[in-house]
C-alpha cells in the first residue's frame, strides 16, 4: 500500500512539509500491535525472505495507510443527542445534555451506548480518544470495559460536578473524590487505557470539589485531566460572577493546581493574553473542536496564536456539540474556522493535528501518532476514491498536499476503508 505519516514534531506550521513521510507501494511489518519497519515493497520482501518468513500480508495497493485518528476531545454520553437545534451552550446543556446524560445511571444502557461508541469511532478510523463520561461511575466502567476487549488505547473519566445542574446529576465533593479514586484503582495504566479526572467545566465546579481534584491530581503524577475552557460569551461572564476572586476564567483552574502537563483544555476560543501565557508556561494541552464550535456558534479558535504560544495541540470532535465522529469532516472545519481568519490551514499540518500532534498534545508521541518502528500498530487504511466525485477530484489533482487536501475536504466515513487497533482488523468497510 501507500503510506503516509508525520516523521517528527513540528515547532511550526511551515515545518511540518519537510517532515511529510510519503511512501508508495510500501511495505510495513507488524509484530502483533507493534509496528517494527516500514520501507518500500522490494526491499520488505527481502528482508522477509532473509528471515525464512512466510506471514500472512494484506494488499493495499490502491488505499493510503496512515497513522489512527486521535480525538482529543469527545463526550461518549450524547452520541444519542448530536444535532441537538437551536441552542448556544449553555441552554443546549441544560436542554438536550444534562437529561440525555442522566441515562447513564443505568448500567445496561451505559453498556449499550459504550459498544455504540466505541465501532462509531473505529467506523471513522479513529484509534484513540480523551473521553468524557457522565457523572456516574457506572458509565466509565461500561466504556472502558469496551475499549479493553480491543487493547484500545483510551484515556476516558467520570464528570465530576456539584452544582448547577439537576439533582439526578449532582454528587457531593467527598462522593467525587471516593468514585473517582476507585475508578483510577480500576483503569489507570490498565492495558492501555489512562485515566483522566474529569471536572465538567468551572460553573458546575465548587471550589470544594475543585479542592478534591487537586489532591488526587497530586497523588498520581501521571494522571491526565480534561476540561472545558473560554468556549462561550456568556459562560465566561458566568464563570467571572461565580469566582470574583479570580481574574480570569483559566485562574479558576491554575488556582487549583489543575494546569500542567496531561491536562487538556477543550476549546479556549476567547483567551486572555495572561491565559495563552498561562497555558504555554505549564506546558498544558488544546483540544481544538471546529464542527463543536461552529454548531454551538462559541467562536473561532486561533491556531496561529497557539503555534506562537508553542502549546500542544490536538483535534476534538467534541460530539454531541460535535457535529461528526469523523476526522476528515472535522478537519475540513478547521480549514474553514482558518478561512473566515485568514489563516492557511494545509492538509499536512491539519493530518499533523490529527495524528502525531494530538499524540504529542496527550503525551503520547512516542507510542502513537506515526509509523515510528517502534510504536503502537493503530493504523487507518483510507480508500481515497470512494465517490465518484473524488475520484473525479483525485484525477485533477497533482500533489501530494493536493490529494490529502482534496481527501479532508471531500471526505467521510465511507472513506474509511479499514481500522486496526494493535494490529488487528477492528472495522472492515462492507464493500
Ligand atoms: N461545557 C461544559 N459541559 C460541556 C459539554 O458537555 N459540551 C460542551 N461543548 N461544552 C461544555
Ligand atoms: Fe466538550
């Protein structure tokens, strides 16, 4: 088949080009999930030859393998309510979020929805994701309990909220923090899933519950910790009314020691020069979530100001504000949140995004993200004519950064031809 991948970390946009691994008719050899050479096809089949192998090898010829999608940013709990009309965050929470989620306390549905998940993410080629749960404990073991029959690798935690939503969904700081350290007892370092501490963003945060997060953050170094941050007008004005004491939104968090290295912020679309500042000298992460951010109307994020703050970066479908499980779609958005500010997005930095600077932004760039000997084999096999349309587009076009272009522009879940998580076969198209 023909390869492509991101060699090496980028420092900037202009840089990512020159670290653009395309190879056609290639070769790469797998030792279970773990990739150990990729090279062209004659020089592979001599080494297979000089080692007496006879292992069973699959024909790609016409398809593109690149490294699994990595989702940086994704609620598990709406897939059922994506595409949710008409409302801004804050109503479309208390709408269409919070009642959907306060299914998850049964486990039989948790179970349900976890499978449904889990094939819509490897459906769109999308390996590894930052997960969301709900507030009850049940759903993270649900969905983790999928992930762990496929050695998926998925860093998922339980919502912790203790205000401002309805009862059902409510829990006290000290049930917080007994639910959530039971939970990392369970699933951190567990095969290849991680836990994340999960406080839902600040207005559903006490400073008590936020006090909670704090120390279990410092009892396990290696603990990653997902939240929401700057997405919406009016939720930023709420959050200012809510801690007077702090300046600005991000302060809320940094206060409580829940900036740094594994910590992932979802969206940051309206900062403060002092919270871009913040953000790169704690050296935390960005999950930027187009399709999220265009359907609840919450702004356009600046990818330029997150290059020059130098701030690990990774792509979010943010489903159900999302509008797609779908990587191709989601970087097609970006392109478009570029456009309407003059910022040239090209399909080498947005696949970089979407592949070894999410890994990068997750702290996993020297497990997934490429085709590194070495690394993980989480691996999409794309089928890049897979309308007529794009084989029409295909045929016109004369780059490599054109085709790749052409495919996130153009491209869906029908462009996923197969999914391999830990080399194995884990989605197969029908045709
Ligand atoms: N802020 C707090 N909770 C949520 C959520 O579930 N989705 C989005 N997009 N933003 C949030
Ligand atoms: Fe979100």
């Amino acid at each position: 088949g023909n390869f492509f991948d991101i060699c090496g970390i980028a420092e900037q946009a202009a840089d990512i080009e020159g670290k653009a691994r395309y190879i056609e008719n290639g070769m790469m050899l797998l030792n279970g999930g773990t990739i150990v050479w990729l090279g062209n096809r004659e020089e592979g089949e001599r080494i297979l030859a000089d080692n007496d192998c006879t292992i069973p090898l699959d024909d790609y010829s016409e398809k593109l393998i690149i490294p699994g999608f990595i989702d940086t940013h994704i609620h598990y709990p709406q897939t059922e309510m994506i595409a949710a009309f008409g409302e801004q965050l804050l109503e479309w929470l208390d709408n269409y979020t919070f009642p959907t989620e306060a299914q998850y306390h049964d486990i039989e549905y948790a179970q349900k929805m976890s499978q449904f998940f889990i094939q819509q993410l490897l459906t769109n080629g999308t390996t590894t994701a930052l997960v969301f749960g709900t507030v009850h404990p049940q759903s993270v073991d649900a969905l983790f309990t999928v992930a762990a029959a496929l050695n998926m690798r998925l860093i998922a935690g339980k919502v912790m909220m203790d205000k401002h939503a309805p009862a059902a969904l409510l829990e006290t700081p000290e049930q917080s923090d007994r639910d959530t350290r039971a939970l990392i007892a369970r699933w951190h370092n567990h095969q290849r899933l991680s836990y994340a501490l999960t406080p839902r963003f600040v207005p559903t945060s006490s400073p008590e519950l936020l006090e909670k997060v704090r120390l279990i953050k410092q009892d396990y170094p290696d603990i990653y910790l997902q939240t929401h941050l700057s997405e919406n007008r009016e939720e930023i004005s709420w959050v200012k009314s809510l801690y007077p004491q702090h300046e600005r939104y991000l302060d809320v968090y940094h206060h409580h020691e829940l900036t740094g290295s594994r910590c992932v912020f979802a969206h940051c679309l309206h900062l403060e020069q002092e919270e871009w500042d913040c953000l790169s000298d704690t050296d935390s992460s960005i999950a930027f979530c187009p399709t999220s951010n265009l359907f609840l109307g919450s702004g356009l994020f600046d990818l330029k100001a997150a290059w020059q703050k130098k701030i690990r970066l990774g792509m979010g479908t943010d489903v159900g504000a999302g509008t797609t499980f779908n990587m191709l779609q989601t970087l097609a958005e970006a392109y478009k949140v570029g456009q309407l500010q003059h910022y040239r997005l090209s399909a080498f930095e947005a696949f970089y995004h979407a592949t070894l600077g999410g890994a990068r932004a997750l702290h996993l760039d020297d497990k997934i993200g490429n085709f590194d000997a070495g690394k993980e084999a989480d691996l999409v096999v794309l089928d890049p004519g897979a309308t007529a349309l794009q084989q029409l587009r295909a045929a016109n076009s004369k780059t490599l950064a054109e085709k790749l272009f052409v495919l996130m522009t153009l491209g869906d879940d029908r462009n996923i031809y197969r999914t391999l998580v830990d080399g194995n076969v884990v989605y197969q198209r029908d045709n």
